[in-house]
C-alpha cells in the first residue's frame, strides 16, 4: 500500500478564498493568482490585526525556521514565502495516511500606503510569524481641541 498525502482542506480554503473575492466590496490590487497557489504546497493561516499605530500579522508556521521564512515588502505589497521541510517517512515504518503537509508556501498582502515601511519587523517563535507593521505618523489619527 502506497502511502498517499491527505490534503483534506484544500479545496475548502479554495472556495473559501473565491467566496470571499466574490464578496469584496474593492478588490485588493494585489491577489494571489493562480499560477502562485500552484506553486504553493500549502497556504499558512493568518490573523490580521489593526491597532491605532500598527497592523499585526500572525501567520501559522509550524515546523518552519526562521531561516526557510521570506519576508519582502515592495510596493505596498508584503509577501510572506518559506519552505517547510519534509520529513521522509518510509512506508515500512507503518504509515496508512499522512496529513501534515510540507514544502513551500506564498502569502501576498496588499498594504495600505499609511505604513511605515522602514519600520517594519518579523520575529519567529513556536511555530507563529509575527510580523509587525507600524503606520506613518502623519496617518494616525489624533483629536483636534476645537476652540470657541
């Protein structure tokens, strides 16, 4: 018996990802194509925060170093690229099924231009990406006193 990889999200997280493009209001100028999703083995999920003088991003890297990870911020277009290394399993050692799916992955995400992009930093730690991506200061809002 062959062992076979189980790749049991796959085609949910794709039409998750067309139900949600169906639904945007402004598409993002920057998504990913289909010629990136087939050079991608898997897809990281990913949390978006915003906060008053950043954006937060943690994507779901297990088994990822740090230095298989890319990080590139051009255009107003971040990209998050890497390569989860796969583990040889003989077929010997018993294996029926094998889930955990390895190789590499791209992530793109269209910024808005009130980012500071000098400022922008990544750290690894337990299999979470962090990235962190303040705004410029003259995009933040503050409260005008009005006198009268």
């Amino acid at each position: 018996m062959a062992i076979r990889h189980y790749e049991s999200f796959d085609l949910l997280n794709q039409l998750q990802r067309e139900v949600n493009r169906l639904f945007e209001g402004n598409p993002p100028q920057h998504t990913q194509t289909e010629a990136e999703l087939a050079t991608s083995d898997w897809v990281p999920a990913v949390d978006i925060k915003e906060e008053a003088d950043r954006f937060v991003i943690y994507a779901d890297v297990p088994g990822v170093e740090s230095k298989d990870i890319e990080v590139t911020l051009d255009n107003g277009t971040l990209t998050l690229k890497g390569h989860r290394q796969s583990s040889k399993i003989p077929e010997q050692r018993g294996y029926k099924r094998v889930e955990r799916v390895s190789g590499s992955f791209l992530r793109r995400f269209a910024l808005p231009n009130t980012v500071d992009a000098a400022k922008v930093s990544a750290r690894s730690q337990n299999g979470v990406l962090e990235l962190v991506i303040p705004k410029s200061q003259q995009a933040q809002s503050r409260k005008i006193t009005v006198e009268g």
